[in-house]
C-alpha cells in the first residue's frame, strides 16, 4: 500500500509521464529510478505510438476526431474548464516557487509539448 505523501509526490512529480512510461505508483516509478529523463520521454513514446489516440485537453476535438478515425467510437466531451475562477494563477506563484514546480515536471512539460501543448515558458 502506497503512502500518502509518496502518493502525492508522485503526482507532483512528472505524473503523468511515468504513467505513460510505466506507473505513476511506487512500482513503476522504482523500474524506473535509473533512468534519464531522455529514457523516460523515449518510453513515453514508445508507448503512446501503441495508442489508438493521445491527446491533451487543449485539442479534446483532434482527440476525438483521432479517436473516432482508429476505432470509430465517437465521444461527446463537453468542453468544460474547472480550474476557472480558482484565484491562482501562475504570476500569482513566487517565482522560486514557480521554478521549482516547473524542475519537478520537466519530463511532463516535455510530453506536453510533443502531445501538441504550447511550449512553456520559462519564467
């Protein structure tokens, strides 16, 4: 059984990339302790090439469309955004903050970014 806080590190931490790559729980992450970040997003590729269809929020409608193209299952997501008027935003973080949460998921970032996200800023 999973603790916790090592639960919610491992969400913290690059999460959705090691569940690409693996398992976002203390067993994937193990098999993979040794690896660089390059071996984690080459798996993260590896793997998501196996997928009938990938997708981020941002592009829910080429999710879709993709999804429906190589299996014809057609999804209906409503588009909804729950992070709206939560009263954070990324220039309300300290900076050091901000650096440190963007170095804990530099691997995500990464698979953001390849999954058709906009590139991050670095500040």
């Amino acid at each position: 059984m999973e603790c916790g806080h090592q639960r919610i590190l491992n969400d913290i931490e690059n999460g959705q990339a090691f569940q690409i790559a693996a398992s976002n729980n203390d067993a994937g992450r193990q098999r993979l302790q040794d690896r660089s970040q390059a071996e984690i997003i080459a798996l993260c590729q590896a793997n998501l090439s196996r997928m009938a269809a990938a997708g981020i929020t941002e592009h829910m409608g080429r999710f879709t469309r993709d999804l429906r193209r190589a299996t014809g299952i057609k999804l209906d997501i409503p588009r909804r955004n729950v992070t709206q008027n939560r009263g954070i935003t990324r220039t309300a973080l300290p900076d050091d903050l901000a650096q440190r949460i963007r170095a804990l998921n530099a691997v995500d970032y990464r698979l953001y970014e390849m999954l058709g996200g906009r590139p991050t800023p670095d500040k």
